[in-house]
C-alpha cells in the first residue's frame, strides 16, 4: 500500500501542477462570487472528479470502448470550452460587491446551486479532464487491485481538493485590489484562456491525430 500511496501522491502532484482552464475559472468566480462563491463552484468541479473516478474504475470495459471515440468526445468538449470562452469574452457582465463576504452570505440557495453545476458542467466536459482519469484508470487497473487504486485515487482527489481551496483563499486576498475594469479584463483573459484550450485540442484531432 505504500507503493499505492506514492503512486496517488505522484498523480495528485501532476493534477495541481497542471494548468487548465478550470483552474483559470476557479479563481475567476472566487474572485467574482467570494470564497463562499469560490467553494461552491470547486465542489461541483470535485463532484465530476469523483464521478469521473467512479465510472473510469467501475466500468474499465467501458473505458477501453470510450477511448475509441475520443475524438468525438474531444470535438464536443472543445465546443463547450470555446462557447463558454466567447461568453466570458463578449458577454458576461461584471458588478463590483463594496463587501463580497456580506455578499456571499446573501447568497441564496440558487446562486450557490449554480455555481456547483456550472463547475460541474465545466470539469465534466473538458476533454483533458477526462482523458485524465480515463488513461489513467485504465493502466493501473492492469497492474493494480482495486484497493490499491482506491489508495491512489483517493489521495490523488484530497491532493486537489486541498489544492483548490488554497486557489480559492489566495484569489480572494486580491479582492479589495479590483475595479470592475479589472475584472472585466479576468474575464476575457479567462474566457481567452477556455477559447485557447478549445482551439488547441481541435488542431490536434484535426493535425495531430496520432497524439490525439
């Protein structure tokens, strides 16, 4: 187990790493909604992180028939990447909170409920997300039983649930920094960023296939 648990230390240090566009989203309604905002955004990103897990380890034959059509799964993870890009970019609107913690407590359970989806909906539908845990399941479930890979990756998700509480906090110590101008130009940047990563994952099933 102990071999199983640097292997799930090792992987939870390649997802922190990684720079993704849900990790530019992640600061961005912190930024925007508060921690409370912040936090309810990242528990829908990690409640498709587990169900990505569970549905990756559970179904490998599943699996195995998935990685057959991941370029269909690429081209219509990439069309929500950059449709939510163009929307950040043209036509998300920004309204400075004087007090983002009074804010957030006004918060109702509707705008909490839609920060969970939309984290959700954006964790489950990027391509590298998925191609992630997918890969990732598959070769250990040759080599590994099934409680090793609960070892692995189970500390692997408290690595980044860990990891992404710490992007909420460190994003929301610059709020008071911000105008509405500047959180304007997150949100493009942002939304560039979601418009970038689309882009770039058509290239590579359009040019690319083999590493595709």
């Amino acid at each position: 187990m102990i071999e199983a648990a640097l292997k799930g230390f090792a992987l939870g240090l390649l997802l922190v790493i990684s720079v993704g566009p849900v990790v530019f989203t992640i600061i961005k309604q912190s930024l925007n909604n508060g921690h409370k905002g912040g936090l309810s955004f990242v528990a829908g990103v990690w409640m498709s992180d587990f169900f990505l897990v569970i549905l990756s380890n559970g179904f490998t034959e599943l699996v195995k028939q998935l990685l057959e059509y991941k370029k269909i799964i690429g081209y219509i993870g990439s069309g929500i990447l950059v449709a939510m890009g163009v929307y950040f970019c043209f036509f998300k609107k920004v309204h400075l909170r004087s007090n983002v913690n009074d804010q957030s407590n006004r918060f109702g359970r509707r705008e909490f409920t839609k920060l969970f989806v939309s984290g959700f909906i954006l964790n489950s539908f990027n391509p590298s997300v998925i191609f992630f845990w997918l890969i990732n399941a598959t070769a250990l479930s040759i080599s590994h039983t099934w409680q090793q890979r609960v070892v692995i990756f189970g500390i692997c998700l408290l690595m980044n649930m860990v990891a992404d509480v710490g992007k909420v906090m460190l994003a929301g110590t610059l709020r008071n920094k911000l105008t509405v101008h500047n959180l304007s130009i997150i949100n493009r940047i942002s939304g560039t960023i979601l418009i970038g990563f689309g882009l770039v994952i058509v290239y590579s099933i359009i040019f690319l296939p083999s590493r595709f």
